[in-house]
C-alpha cells in the first residue's frame, strides 16, 4: 500500500487534476453605484484537498477560496472589472499575464503600482483587446504568493471561435507539500531553490486537485488551453488517444494550426491552445501526458464513454488574427539591446552590482542574490532602454548559466528571429536554453514601465529582474 511519504516524495508520485470553479462570483453590494457594479476578487486564505482523500486538506492562499481561482472569461473587446480586496496577512497585487494591458493595470508592485495592503483594496479596470488564453497572478512577493495558489485563468474568446464540443482550462502546477501532513512547505527563499533550478514540488496537480478526468465520447473535438503557473517546472507534455493541433500559444493564434507529432515544451508562465479530436475507443481512456524521468504519466485523463460521431472531423482552420497586435518589426531599422544573464550554481558569475556597489558572489550569496544581468543584480533606477512608442527592438538574450530560464516581457508580445527575419509566432514568455543565445523582435507600441524577467520565479527574486520604458 502507497504511504503518504512515499507518495508525495518524489516529482513523479502524482498525476493530478480537478473540476475548475466557475465564473466569479459577484462582491458584496457596497455604498456607490460604482463599487455595487464591480464584482470582487478576494485574496485569502483558506483550503483546499489538493492531495487524495486519505490526506488532510491543504492551507493554501487563494482567490475568492478556490483552487485555482475563478476563471475570468468574457469576449474580446470586453471590460475586466474587479475589486482586489486583500484579506492576507501580506500585501500584494495582481497581473495579468500577457494581456496588452494599460501600464497602470500591469499589477507590478514596485514599479506600476502599490502593492495593497492587509484590509486594503485596489480597483482592476481594463479592456482585453486580443483573444486568447491567458492568467493572473500575485505579483507582490510572487515567488511565494504563486506557489502558496494565488493565480486563475484569464480567457477571452473569439467572436467567432472554432467548431468544439467543450472547451476546457487546464492549469498545470507542482506543490512542495510536507510528505505526512500535506501541507506546504514554507521554504521559499531556499537558498538551493533560488541558485539552482527554482522551487520544484513534489506534488504535480492540474486545476488543483488530485486525479483529473472527463468523461467524453470518441470524436469529439475539444479546446484544451493548457497553462503552466509552476513557479519552476517545465512540463514535456504528449498525447495519447487524442491527436490535434496547436492553434495558439501565449494567448497568440498561429497563422496555420501546427500538427502535435512530438513532445510539447511549456515553460513556466507559457500557454498552448490545442484543438484535440478523441481517437481512443468507447471502454478506453485518452490522456494528457506528462513526460519525465523517460516515463510517461497521466496528467489529464479522459475516459470515452460512447461515440459522438461515425468518422472525425476535417483539420480545423486557423483561429482569427488578433487585429491591432504590432506588426513584423522592421529589424533593418531596430534597436539593438543586449542582455547577458549571469550567475547560479555552477556559474561563472565571480560579482555583480548590487544596490549601486560591486560584491564578490560570496557577499551576493550571502544577500540571497545569485543571478545577474549585464553585471548588475536586481532592478535599478535605470531601465535596460528607454524606447520611443513604436520603435523597433531587436534583442538579444545570452543565457551564460547552466539552467534554463523563462524571460517574460509584460506590456507587449515579440517574435523570436529566425535567420535574419522575425519569423517566429508571437509570444510573451520565450525558454532560453542553458548555454543558448536567442534573439527576439518586438514594436514598443505600449507606453509604460514594462517589466522584464525570469518566471522562474526564485531566480527574480534572486536577481533576474530589469525593466523597459517606452515612452
């Protein structure tokens, strides 16, 4: 018989998922129109059976009480209004990831905003102009406030979206959770953790709950958005009795649906819209398939209980194009911006600058700071460029470490460049590799402080953190 140690004592120990909550629910009617009008979004804590059955439920720290938090869907063009009221013992913020968003509304404590708060609020207004699938998460102090569960789907849809039978979230996430009690473990500035890899869990969930499966019936076709909100792990994922396509990854649809014929790579933060057909047979499951360790397991499990039709449908055609995304940069006539990253164990990170001073690593270690880019640890009062709106960037990425990283830009999307043109789809979350060199392309159409850095998010509080002002 499995032992709760045993269980929960290795990566590979749980294949999990659960039903997703629904839409938010409306906030508590308040003094002026205005306030009545918005709905809430509390930050609290509470919990949640994470784990199965035979173990306690888990303490964690979510949005309106679930795990994860309300999927917020609405159509594109329409408006995001929440009020974030903090009922944790720590101020905090929220963003929402990889939206082209009003600066003001980015949710960065620090840099955008205040973070608000124990008992305070702050008003989320916004338009979502791009269709997409997309999250939201604490941005105060992330690198705990995520992997405690502060985070939820954020999905805009098409005005006119794909022929599908259902549509469903997947949000994929790890937990460190104490093996006997099943509760989170509280190291969260483990100094291994910030050097090494980043907070890796034992506990390997989706949607937050142990053992996810859907009843479905063979030929259906589903929309499977999958996101990672690890703060850490990169997920290989695969298919099993399902074959189908990517249509969009970031929230960003591809010009033309890309076959699944291999192992999918999502980084941290990163998302993929799949359009999948049920190929396994009644009395069969098909499953969503985590890969590691060179073995395979159930991440998602769809059991086919009948047949939805006699034959599969054609290959889907491409979702619309999000209109009003910049256009190809103009590389010939970009900016040229150069970002080494630096540090971690095994580096050859010997100091940096940290808070305008250079420190040997030792001192740096010893601060808590093990990463650094262009030489320098941490964010500074001086962005990595000041950009005029609508400038063309070309940048490059030099990732001089032995472990990979997740570089998100807030604000705006990119394209890798490939062979002397921006040829790569758009995106708000690129891996760059250990050892590699990438570079990527962007218009700075969006006015503001913008924030660049590692969602791996134990290497951005250690260090991996700039900025970018467009004017």
């Amino acid at each position: 018989m499995t032992t709760r140690r045993a269980f929960l004592g290795g990566t590979a120990a749980s294949a999990a998922c659960a039903v997703l909550p629904g839409a938010a629910a409306g906030g508590p009617l308040r003094a002026t129109a205005q306030a009545a009008a918005m709905p809430s979004l509390v930050a609290r804590e509470t919990s949640v059976r994470l784990a199965p059955p035979d173990y306690p439920a888990t303490g964690i720290w979510g949005y309106d009480a679930t795990m994860p938090g309300p999927v917020v869907r609405l159509p594109q063009g329409g408006r995001v209004s929440r009020r974030l009221v903090n009922e944790l013992p720590q101020a905090t913020s929220v963003h929402w990831h990889g939206v082209r968003i009003d600066n003001a509304m980015d949710g960065v404590a620090g840099l955008t905003q205040d973070a608000v708060p124990p008992g305070g609020e702050f008003d989320i207004d916004f338009v979502a102009p791009d269709a997409g699938t997309y999250w939201y998460h604490a941005h105060n102090r992330s690198w705990e406030q995520v992997a405690r569960g502060l985070y939820g789907a954020l999905v805009v849809e098409e005005a006119e979206g794909p022929n599908i039978d259902r549509d469903e979230v997947l949000i994929l996430d790890d937990w460190r959770l104490d093996p006997e009690t099943a509760q989170l473990v509280p190291d969260f500035t483990a100094a291994h953790d910030q050097s090494h890899a980043g907070r890796l869990g034992n506990f390997i969930a989706t949607n937050g709950t142990y053992g996810y499966t859907r009843d479905v019936r063979r030929h259906e076709r589903m929309r499977l958005r999958l996101i990672n909100a690890a703060n850490a792990r990169v997920f290989q994922l695969a298919l099993a009795g399902l074959e189908g396509w990517i249509v969009a990854l970031d929230g960003m649809p591809l010009e033309m649906p890309q076959l699944v014929s291999e192992t999918m790579v999502l980084g941290p933060a990163q998302r993929v819209d799949l359009l999948v057909d049920v190929t396994a047979a009644p009395g069969e499951a098909a499953h969503l398939v985590r890969v590691g360790d060179g073995q395979g397991y159930s991440q998602a499990a769809f059991n086919v209980t009948g047949e939805a039709a006699v034959a599969r449908r054609g290959a889907p055609q491409p979702l619309p194009p999000n209109r009003g995304t910049a256009a190809r940069p103009d590389l010939a006539a970009a900016r040229r911006v150069r970002l080494v990253m630096s540090g971690g164990a095994m580096g050859r990170m010997q100091s940096a600058v940290l808070d305008g001073e250079r420190r040997g690593f030792r001192d740096l270690a010893a601060a808590g700071k093990f990463w650094s880019f262009n030489d320098t640890v941490g964010m500074t009062e001086t962005p990595l460029a000041e950009l005029s709106r609508g400038e063309p960037v070309r940048l490059e990425i030099v990732n001089d470490t032995v472990f990979p990283h997740a570089m998100h830009l807030h604000g705006m999307h990119f394209r890798e460049v490939r062979d002397g043109t921006a040829a790569g789809p758009m995106r708000d979350t690129a891996m760059i590799l250990a050892g590699e060199t990438r570079e990527i392309a962007f218009t700075a159409d969006n006015p503001g402080d913008w924030l660049f850095h590692c969602h791996m998010l134990s290497h951005a509080a250690s260090g991996m953190m700039t900025w970018m002002r467009v004017a």
